[in-house]
C-alpha cells in the first residue's frame, strides 16, 4: 500500500505541554522522522513519549505522516513525555521477538515467507511487512529506503529486537554503558509494549538493537493453536551448542 503523494511535503505539529513544535516532512516519512526534528532533546531524550490524534487515538511512531493527514484531517499529534526513572535493579532478556532485514523485492520475499515458509501476514503496508510464526516475527523493509538506519543493501540486519522483563532496569544498565553504545534513550509506547532503540559499532557497521516490554495486558498466548509452541522449541540457554574440545578455547 502506497501513501498518495508521498513526496509531498506537509507541516507536523506536536502539541506539548502547552507548546507547538513544527517541523516541514514529506507526507512518505514517519512520525518518528517528524519528532526527532522538531522536538527538544529535553521532552526526547531519557523520556517516555505517546502520541494520541487531536481526538484522542493512538498513534504509532511508525505511522505515515501522509495517512494522518488522509485519516484525520489534521497531522497534529498530542504529545505525552514523561522521564524515565531508570531505577537500578534485576532484570534479564526473556528472548529474542523480532528479526528486521531489508530486502530487494519486498512483496516476493513476503510470498516466500507466506506460502514456502509457512508464516503469517500481520501487516502489509507502504512502511514494512510483518510476517509472524506466533512467538517470534520476521520484519521486512525496503532496502535503500529513507527510514532511520536502513540499510542500502538488500538482506542487511535492519534491527533485531528482544524482549526483556523489566524495562526500567535495562534502561539504567544501559545507562552504565553509555561509551559502548549510543542512543537518546527515548521509550516509545506501542499498543502492546514500550520499546527502547540502541546502536552499536562493531568495525564499520552500526546495529541497532530494540528492548521492549510487553505490556501486562499483551502477555501471553491466547490462541491455541500457538500455546504448545515452547514445547516444540530447543532451550539454546540451557547447555553449551554443539560438541566443543578442550582446544576450542
């Protein structure tokens, strides 16, 4: 699904804390584009942000500029930022949730994953493709695209995503690791869970990597068709993969 007129540009306003920030975007980019321009580091960085339409809907970072307009009427964008507390304490990666890969041909790789595979189509529109199993998800983008960090070539690590049990605690461990990684800590709200975005360089290449938690109400499965599923799954954590020789060291 394409956003009409999509290199048309368009004026974002958030409205916050009683003021109005604009920035100037193309009604093809996302939200999350718009905000990183025209809101101060103060209301972004170590902040919870949630975005509501003038009437009060949810609205997702990764929603196009051009279907707020098309949709509402309007592209102002009610703004929530509140800080993080970031309080130190035990938390722990519960597993991986999401692979982000860009690809060459989006709708053919969508069919191979669909019909050869054997996942499922959770969205399909103008900004990615979402292809599920149940508990974990295959994410698609279109390789060379203008989003944050996607890469040029096709089939590069867009992101890759994880679930931890304690957001809070990972957003201060985090903290402590600060020369290791970059980021302006913003958590962003989803319908389901509050997510975190980080970089990291290893060599030439930068990652970025996405915490999230779920929220209470989303946990779970209440299909039962995917309620065994852990029981047809290997515990990669639970001993050392492989046969390994003393020398392997």
């Amino acid at each position: 699904m394409a956003v009409p007129r999509a290199n048309e540009t368009t004026t974002v306003r958030f409205l916050i804390d009683g003021h109005t920030f604009e920035t100037r975007v193309e009604r093809g980019q996302i939200v999350h584009q718009a905000f990183h321009t025209a809101l101060p580091d103060k209301y972004t960085a170590g902040c919870r942000l949630t975005f509501q339409s003038p009437g009060g809907d949810e609205i997702f970072a990764d929603n196009f500029v051009g279907q707020l307009d098309d949709h509402y009427g309007s592209t102002d964008i009610v703004t929530r930022s509140e800080s993080i507390l970031g309080s130190s304490g035990p938390w722990k990666t519960i597993g991986f949730d999401h692979l982000a890969i860009s690809v060459a041909d989006r709708t053919g790789a969508a069919a191979f994953f669909t019909r050869i595979v054997g996942m499922q189509v959770m969205r399909d529109d103008a900004h990615l493709t979402v292809l599920a199993t149940g508990p974990t998800a295959l994410f698609l983008f279109d390789a060379g695209s203008d989003e944050p960090l996607a890469p040029d070539r096709p089939s590069s690590w867009h992101h890759i995503g994880f679930v931890v049990d304690n957001l809070e605690h990972a957003y201060a461990h985090l903290n402590l690791h600060q020369a290791e990684l970059s980021s302006d800590f913003t958590l962003l709200e989803r319908d389901e869970r509050w997510s975190l975005y980080f970089f990291y360089r290893n060599g030439n290449v930068t990652f970025m990597i996405q915490f999230s938690e779920i929220k209470q109400a989303s946990r779970g499965f209440t299909n039962e068709m995917r309620k065994d599923f852990r029981e047809y799954l290997y515990d990669y954590a639970s001993r050392p993969y492989g046969v390994q020789f003393p020398d392997d060291k």
